[in-house]
C-alpha cells in the first residue's frame, strides 16, 4: 500500500505544506462525497489511498469537515468531504438539534441536512476535477435530481453574477475563465453494496452497470442537470467512458480485527507445512487458480472467466482511466456542436490552494456565520435565496398549502350566504380547515391553519355578519350586523301565534325584543282589530305617566330608574267601573282574618295586604292561611268546630264607621320621579309604578255565554285543542252569619242549612307558540274532554301551584313549550264578588310577581272574566327566558302560580 500524507482542512502540516508549495507539479484533484454507514464517516477505502484501515485512525467525524490525501509519487490530490448525508454527521447533528430544543419536526430537519449536503456538494464542483459519489445502498436515490436541480439553478441565476468579482484579485482568477472553474468535473458513482440475490457473473456485472448508467443519464438529462454544452451543467457525464461501478468485493465490507482472527485460527489449524506453505502461496495469488493449469473439464471455463473478470473488476482501475484521460486530453464531454470547446486547467498546488480557500470562505464559512453583512448584491441574494431553492420541498409544500388555502377560502366564502350567526360562522370555518388540511401538508401547514381562520373571521366580519341580538325568547336577530340604535329594529325570524287580551281573536306576532312589545304592544294592536275587545269591560292598570321627557337614568338599590328633572302630579289611569284605589296606613303589617267582611263598598279590610288565599281540598271549601286563623274565624262566629264547618266562608255584616275610616284613610300618591325597569313583583320599592301594564283584566261579558255542557265555541275562544275547551266547575261554600239579605235570593242557591253553595267555573288556559290552546285539569294533566270533570275539579286547579309552563301535545317529537296565559272564571248569579290576587313564581327569579295594584281586583257577579298572564317576565335582575327542553316531570320546576289566588266578598247591594 502506497503512503499518502494526510491532513484534514486547514491544518496542514508544515513539512507537507512547504514541500507542496514549493513542488512545481501539477495535480489532479479528486473528490469523493456522498453516504457512509461507518462510525467515521470514511468513504476512502475502495480506493486504496488509506494508510490503515479507518477503524485505527483516531479521526472523529464531523459535518463540513474535509481531508486531504496526497501520495508525494503521484500528481493526484484527494479530497474526502464529510457531509450531512453520513449517517455518523447526521446523528450528530440531530442530537445537537435536541440539546438546543431548536427541533420542529422532522421535515424541517431533513431541509437543513439537505441544505448542509447542498452548500459542499457545490463547493466540491467548484474545486475538483472528478468527483466520486459514493452510495451506500444499492439503488440510485432519486431525491438527488431536485438537489442537483436546484444547484444548476443557483450557479445560472446567482453563482456566475458574483463569483468573478470575488476571485479576480486572486492569481488563479483569469485561469478559471467564464465557468470559474477549472471544468465541469465529471461524476461517477459508486455503489458500495451489490445487489441480493443477482449472479455474480460477467454478464449480470456489466448488464447491471450499463442499465444504471442509461437509468441515471436518462433522469440528469430530463430535468437538465446534464445538457450538450457543460459549461451551462453543474457536473458532466462521460460520453464513451464507464461512470457507474458496483462493488463485487466483500472484503471492503469485513472488520479488520475479524479478518485477523480468521487467518490466525486458519493458520493454527494447518496440519503440516505444506498445507501451510500452500495456503499462504492461495493468498498470495491473485485469484483463485492463478499460475496452475487449466482444469481439464470444459465445464469449469465459464467459472475461470467469472473469477478473472472479478479479478479485473477493480474500481481503482476505472478511476485510473480517467486519471489517464485527465492528463493526456483533459475532459471534453460535450455533445454535438459543442464538441471541442470544452475547458479543462490543472493548476500548481500553491495556485489551486489559494482558489481552494477563496471558494471555501465563499460557500462555506459566510453562509455558516449568522452575522456575516455581504457588501455585494448579488452574493446577498445567493445568500437569501439558497435554501429556498434548495428546499424543494418547502416549496412543494408551499405549493399545496396555498391551493388548499385558496379552494378552502372559496368554500368559505359562499356568495349565496348574505349574512349568517356565530355558530354557521364557527362550523363553516371548520369546514374550510377540514378542506385545507386534505391539500396542505409540511412544517407550515399550522401556520396557513391560523392564517386561514383570521381571513375567515375577516370575511365575517366583513358584512356578512349576523346581528344575533338576543330576543326576549332567547332567538338571534337574523338579520345582518346593524346599530342597536332602536331595539325594534330587530328580527328573529320567529313568527308565533298568540290570542288577544279577551282570547276572542289569534293573529301572528313577532319575536318580541322589548317588554313593552311583548306584554302590551302587541295586544293593543290586536285588541284594536278584535271584535270583542274594544267592547268589553277592562280593569286598568295603574302606569307610570312622566309630565317632561328630560330624563337620565340613575342605578339604585340595584335596580335601574329613572330620574327626572322636576316631580309633576299623576293621577291613575282609571275607567269609571274600576274602583278608587288608595293604601291604608297601619294596615301594611296585620295579618288578614278568614272572617269575610259583609261590607260591600270596594275598600275592604279583608283584603288590604294582597295575600294570598290558600286552601286544601276537602269536601268544602277552606279558604284559610294558617290554623290559627281557623280558630280565630271559629271563635269569632261562635260556631262548630267541625270539619264542614272549617271549610265554610263566613260572611259579617259591617258598619258604616269603617267605611267612614276607610275614606280618611290617607290615599299615597305614586312617584312621579322614578318607574320599574322591568315589572312589578314583591320586592319593587312602594310607589314605583311601570311604563306599561303587562296584565290584563277584562270582562268578556255575561255569564251566560259559557255553556258548561258543549265549553267555550269556537267563535267565542278559537284555537282550543278538541276536548280542552271546558271550565272547570268550583263549588264555594258560605255560610252567612245574618243571611236576612239574602233571604229573597235563597232560590237561586243550593242550600246545605246554613250553607249557601256557590259554583264558580275557572280554566287556567295554556297556549304554545302555534297558537294551540287548552285547559288544564289537574297541575300535571291536560283536560282532554268534558268526561273528565267531576265535581272536585275546580279545587285540583285552584288550590294547588299551577306550572307556568306545560308540554304541549300537538307534537311529539319535540313537545312545544306552551305558557300559562288566561285564567278563565264564570263568577256566579250571586250577590258576592270574586277576588283575584294572581302571584307567580318564574324560572329561577326568587322576586313574585304580582298585579301591583293595592288590593285585589273584584269581579262583579254574573260574568266571564279573562285574566291575561304576561307574555314575557322580566325583573330587576334580568329576563326570565321560557325552557325549550320541558317535559311533564320538571315543568313545575320552571315557574307556577301560587295556589290560593280566589277569594269571594258580598257584594253591594242597592238600598
């Protein structure tokens, strides 16, 4: 084995570095690059230039690492580049990437090693002769071409813009001529591993060979690595020469150390001399055979011929054609008319030396210093732009993700969808994202996710955003993003159907924003179009009235008010048959007696405080609150303590000086300073008064109109369900303590002794958004026909919470929410009045809502009552919205009536 000196950049040794400074020969200079699989990355032993093997040299392996290998008797130079495409340099750099916590994933790692192989490929173009591309498989890898590509590109488009401004102060400046090198360096490969399984034969060698050479001439061709004229190729081809070589030898493949334990143990095992003198002259001989006579058999000769062109089949032989060619001729691999203007220089060491460091500063060192300023422009832009291009996939990555952000894009915005809500927005963008991510793929894919999002939300917001202010029923606004200058002006879409106040006429409403269109807008103008309404009696609601519109709003005891500049009178928005109403003082803490007052003016104790009436079910009557006003009502009339009794009303004759106390009682004026932001309930400050009522009251006529065997007619109440559209009957049972005034009506009364039995028909009437209605029997079941009524019904209903809220049953798939919205009562021939005094429990509001007015309305006798329930509650705290999902188990834990609204008085009776 020849000696070669060896040093690896730039530490030369001085002995060598003078000897080659001072020699005046000309060298050849070889590169060898590529992919090892060893621990040292060396890719140098099929040419034999190794003093030892590479496992006995203390030589760690790193990425940009070059070694010189120089024999002082031979004219050529070898250059071996550690790239990142060595498996050793790779790891490492992968581990150093970890520790540093710089590692995204694993394609933008593979980038920088394709960049890192990149930068030293190019440079080795640059600075050598021939170059040897050594693969360790045994395919070609066709994730070369884009790289080779790539590097065309840059020498045309950047490289050949600056690099002789660069080198022209150099002495070797004018040498490289255009190309700025001293060739186009030819390439061969080599692969270091023979295929499994293929023969090894002369044919099958050279078949191999031949079809990877048209197989890799035919790719570099096609995408324009190699063209006819190589002063344009970033590396040449030879034309008549052999460049591909497959390695047929496994002894390059042994460790040494192996190979030295096998011919000691052959050694050991050799019997006698002459079987060691023959094993030792067998590895002496070339190849097998070598110096005997041909076998006789005819049959060995395509053996023997195998065995000598596996001798002859040596790579270093085919490196050494091209060194010969290199000297003699020069490379000219030019095709057609380019043939014969090749350029071809072999420099001096010191010359080729001083070029050497000139390129390895250019395209090796700059581009690894992060703070390294180009002057020049044109090297600036290589700089910029080298991994750009040379990232090949990045860009086909870039490629797909801005197809796949565009097509997603356009599926997103839809020019059929004007305008549309958060949750269409929300289900759309994730649409457009799912279409993205089956286009976009690499490292940025994320980043065109986010990009992608924020153009959408952009476009949203862009006019084609949906209002979505919240009616008062929980339903967006539909309409596009517009000024909440007037709330009106919104729309859900949502079109209901309601009954006016009397439940005589339905019509369509829409969903109401505001309380005031929900509780009183819309059944004024409803009433205004019904037959009936505007003829019927109608208790009115006391309401605030301001007498100036300078206002500011002011937040008190946690409530909104409103402030006005000056206080003005205000007088009660009162018709003629609704009594004067006024708040006794020193009234506002006594607890009510069951002992009812014969009094029959409308300013009776009874009935001061607004309590109210409750009761349990017997076999009479029992309008009490607690049993200690039981007795006080037993002690007081002096009566039997029996249970019928206890279940009987008690009605005293007054005298005229509590009528004549009532008239001096000290009437309290509302304030005209301040009204309720939302309605009236238990806990609103006294004297504060609504805009607007949100109850309302009416007479809808006789009590003849109702028929208690065929219910309410259809052109009376319409929308009834079929068998829903009964009352119910309740028999009161009063008992007189100077019944001599109702001596000449005993007729008309079923009489139990003593007891007169009233009957009083009530329906508490639900209705859903469909404008279907019915009646209920019991607080959990529907009246589904006249059959049903017995003779207790009445008292289910009226002594015990009714749900403000029931399943409806026109549906049963998805059961509406149908609402508590009249209360029906027929009052009876009788000289009594009916009380009401309606509280409601809603939702999770812990406020009662009440009529608001000092004391209970009166129902005059003989008549059919309708009390309309608001549409929508709402109190300080804020709105109450209807349930959607309701079913007959938890509908009373969304809101009732309280049980006990009733109560009866005499009424007055003309001198």
């Amino acid at each position: 084995m020849a000696k070669f000196d060896f040093w690896t950049y730039p530490n030369i040794p001085p002995k060598i570095g003078e000897q080659l400074q001072a020699d005046d020969k000309r060298l050849l200079i070889i590169g060898v690059i590529g992919k090892s699989n060893r621990p040292d990355c060396n890719k140098m032993v099929p040419l034999g230039v190794l003093n030892s093997y590479p496992i006995f040299i203390d030589h760690p392996p790193k990425e940009g690492q070059i070694q010189f290998y120089y024999n002082r008797k031979s004219s050529i130079l070898y250059l071996h580049f550690e790239t990142s495409f060595d498996n050793e340099c790779m790891y490492k750099m992968l581990d150093a990437s970890l520790a540093d916590e710089k590692y995204d994933e694993f394609l933008t790692f593979s980038q920088r090693v394709r960049s890192r192989f990149a930068r030293m490929f190019l440079f080795a173009t640059q600075v050598c002769h021939l170059i040897i591309f050594v693969e360790s498989g045994m395919n070609f890898d066709c994730s070369l071409l884009p790289i080779f590509k790539s590097l065309k590109i840059i020498r045309e488009k950047f490289l050949l813009k600056f690099i002789h401004k660069l080198i022209k102060n150099s002495s070797t400046g004018a040498s490289m001529g255009k190309p700025a090198r001293m060739c186009t360096p030819r390439i061969i490969f080599y692969f270091e591993n023979y295929p499994e399984g293929q023969e090894l034969s002369k044919e099958a060698i050279n078949g191999l060979e031949f079809e990877f050479e048209n197989y890799i001439y035919k790719m570099l061709r096609n995408e324009f690595i190699v063209t006819n004229n190589n002063a344009m190729s970033l590396f040449a081809i030879p034309i008549n020469q052999r460049f591909v070589y497959f390695n047929t030898d496994p002894r390059l493949h042994i460790d040494p150390i192996i190979r030295s334990g096998e011919i000691l143990k052959n050694v050991a095992n050799v019997r006698n001399f002459n079987e060691y003198k023959e094993y030792c002259f067998s590895k002496l001989r070339p190849h097998p055979g070598f110096a005997r006579s041909f076998p006789p058999m005819r049959s060995n000769y395509n053996e023997s011929v195998n065995a000598i062109f596996l001798m002859n089949h040596n790579f270093e032989k085919l490196i050494k054609d091209h060194e010969d060619e290199a000297f003699q001729y020069g490379f000219d691999d030019n095709s057609s008319k380019y043939k014969g203007r090749n350029h071809f220089v072999i420099l001096h060491f010191k010359s080729w030396y001083e070029t050497f460091k000139i390129y390895h500063k250019i395209f090796i060192e700059n581009p690894d210093d992060p703070e390294f300023d180009a002057k020049d422009a044109d090297y600036r832009a290589y700089l910029e732009n080298f991994d750009k291009i040379i990232d090949c996939d990045a860009e086909f990555f870039a490629t797909c993700c801005d197809i796949g952000y565009k097509k997603a894009y356009n599926f997103y915005n839809n020019p059929t969808l004007l305008h549309y809500s958060s949750s269409v927005h929300n289900k759309m963008v994730q649409e457009a994202i799912d279409l993205y991510m089956r286009y976009a793929c690499g490292p940025n894919a994320e980043v065109h996710i986010e990009k992608l999002r924020m153009q959408c939300e952009k476009c949203w917001h862009n006019g084609k955003q949906q209002c979505e202010h919240p009616s008062l029923r929980g339903n967006p606004c539909i309409m596009a993003k517009h000024a909440n200058a007037n709330i009106s002006e919104h729309s859900s879409g949502f079109i209901f159907i309601s009954s006016c106040n009397c439940g005589h006429t339905q019509g369509r409403r829409d969903d109401p924003y505001t309380l005031r269109q929900a509780n009183y807008d819309y059944y004024e103008f409803l009433g205004n179009n019904c037959n009936l309404c505007f003829k019927v009696k109608r208790i009115a609601f006391p309401v605030f009235e301001p007498s100036v519109h300078d206002f500011r709003y002011k937040k008190q005891r946690n409530r909104i008010i409103t402030i006005l500049t000056r206080p003005a009178d205000y007088k009660y928005n009162t018709e003629g048959e609704f009594p004067k109403l006024t708040l006794t003082e020193g009234k506002a803490t006594e607890p009510m007696h069951l002992t009812l007052s014969q009094k029959t003016n409308e300013t009776m104790n009874i009935f001061e405080l607004s309590q109210p009436l409750t009761a349990s079910q017997g076999s009479h009557v029992r309008l009490s609150l607690t049993d200690n006003s039981l007795k006080m009502k037993s002690d007081s009339s002096g009566l039997n303590s029996s249970e019928e009794s206890l279940n009987e009303l008690v009605l005293k004759v007054g005298d005229k000086s509590t009528d004549e106390e009532n008239e001096r009682s000290i009437c309290r004026q509302p304030s005209t300073t301040e009204y309720l932001s939302g309605m009236i309930h238990t806990e609103s400050p006294e004297g504060v008064l609504p805009q607007f009522p949100s109850w309302s009251l009416v007479c809808a006529g006789s009590s003849s109109i109702y028929s208690h065997s065929t219910g309410l007619m259809e052109h009376f109440q319409s929308g009834f369900l079929s068998g829903s559209n009964f009352l119910l009957p309740w028999d009161v049972h009063v008992r007189l303590e100077h019944s001599a005034s109702w001596a000449a009506e005993r007729q008309r009364f079923r009489k139990m002794g003593e007891v007169f039995i009233l009957k009083v028909f009530v329906g508490y009437e639900y209705e859903c958004p469909r404008g279907h209605r019915f009646m209920m029997s019991a607080p959990d079941k529907i009246l589904r026909g006249g059959s049903e009524i017995m003779r207790d019904s009445g008292s289910k209903v009226v002594y015990n919470n009714m749900p403000l809220y029931f399943p409806c049953p026109c549906r049963t798939s998805h059961a509406y929410a149908a609402q508590l919205m009249r209360i029906h009562v027929v009052t009876p021939k009788a000289p009594v009045d009916v009380m009401l005094d309606p509280k409601v429990k809603a939702g999770d509001c812990e406020r009662t809502f009440t009529l608001g007015l000092p004391r209970p309305p009166k129902l005059t006798q003989s008549a059919y009552w309708v009390l309309r329930l608001p549409y929508i509650y709402q109190a300080d705290g804020g709105l109450i919205i209807p349930p959607h999902e309701l079913t007959e188990s938890n509908a009373i834990n969304y809101g009732y009536i309280i049980a006990g609204m009733f109560g009866v008085v005499e009424s007055e009776m003309e001198d």
